[in-house]
C-alpha cells in the first residue's frame, strides 16, 4: 500500500468499526468485513490493524472468529494519532537541492522547506482537532 492510501485506510477503518459499535471482543469485525468496506484485500487491513494495535488503538483477535475491535471510544481517537500510527502520508516532501553557483537554486530550498514545514504543522494540528467520531457523524 501506498503511503498516500495508509491514512485514508485506517481511518475508515476506525470509522467503519465505531459505526458498527465495536468496542469488545464480542463485537469485533472480521478484516474481511472489513477489506469489503474500503475496498481492498483482507491481508491489507491485518497489516493495517497491526498497527493500529501497536498504536494502542484498536485490539485484535486472530482466527475463524477473529476480528478487530477499537479500545477507546471514537470521541478519543484523534486523526493526528492514526496518521503517526500508520506512518502515512501527510507531508508534502523535501525540497531538492539547488544548482551551485545559482543565487535562486541556493536559497529555494531553504525557503521552500520552511514553507513545507510550516504546512505540515498545520495539517498536524488540524487533524489533532478532528477525531474518528467525526468522521461518521452524518453517517
């Protein structure tokens, strides 16, 4: 999976878990329930969940009658954790070095990495405001 998709696909399966009200074991939801939501293959979201386990996230059962389930509700899960818990793609890259002897290709890249950096931060903090409930709030 893309870095680009690892985000977008863990929140929608947070979401999709938090819709379904899976907060036990007894409630969990299988990866290929799951992989029919997103769509993708069964193997990506076990990859995914992984993750989100690591993360403290979500929990998970493996087997026949295995499944995922979240550990806290969705109203604590902010979008900033899940991105860091998936490692996905929220940045907008590195800037290239410039030519030598160029008055712009030696100072472009200074300043267009203070840009970029400064857009990341704010993508940051605003995916720290919206959390895995609102995601599914007019759902």
């Amino acid at each position: 999976m893309s870095d680009s998709q690892r985000f977008p696909v863990a929140a929608h399966t947070l979401a999709y878990l938090a819709h379904k009200g899976a907060y036990s074991r007894e409630q969990a939801v299988s990866s290929s329930v799951l992989a029919a939501s997103i769509p993708t293959n069964p193997v990506v979201i076990r990859r995914m969940t992984t993750q989100l386990a690591k993360a403290g996230l979500v929990d998970t059962c493996s087997g026949v009658s295995g499944g995922t389930w979240l550990l806290r509700p969705a109203e604590k899960i902010p979008l900033d954790q899940v991105l860091h818990a998936v490692h996905g793609c929220a940045h907008l890259g590195s800037a290239p070095p410039g030519a030598d002897g160029c008055p712009v290709g030696q100072a472009i890249p200074k300043a267009v990495s203070g840009a970029m950096k400064a857009a990341n931060a704010a993508a940051t903090d605003t995916l720290s405001r919206i959390t895995v409930a609102d995601l599914i709030r007019n759902i």
